[in-house]
C-alpha cells in the first residue's frame, strides 16, 4: 500500500471537481501539483506500462482487413 500526503488549498464550492493542491510521497522529496480532481486521480493511480507493451493495444499488431476498401 502507497501513503501520500496531500494538500488541498482550494477548491469550488459549486463544483467540488475543481480543486488545487499537491501530492508529496513521505520521504520523497518531489510534490506533484493538481488543478482538478481528474490530475489528482493520475498522480495517485499512475498508469504502469509494461516492458515490452506499445500503445494502447497490449503490444498487438492491428490485423489488416483483406477485401476491398469500400
């Protein structure tokens, strides 16, 4: 399990997604700044690539379509 510190320094009252902060690891010595609550969702669930995985297909080729191009 992953700890973060997070700060919160503003944020609407009539629209509770738009919030300002950062994000600290304890003992890291880096801060992540967010303008809303979507950038806050990515710095706390990163999306990991695995090695050897391209794009967003899963390291697959896209398979060509044979027949004629309509």
């Amino acid at each position: 399990m992953d700890s973060y510190l997070v700060r919160i320094y503003r944020r609407e009252e009539d629209n509770p997604r738009l919030l300002v902060g950062v994000v600290e690891e304890p003992g890291a010595n880096e801060k992540k700044a967010f303008q809303n609550v979507y950038e806050l969702w990515d710095i706390l669930n990163p999306i990991r690539k695995i090695p050897g995985q391209s794009g967003g297909n899963g390291g697959r080729k896209r398979s060509k379509k044979k027949g004629p191009n309509l």
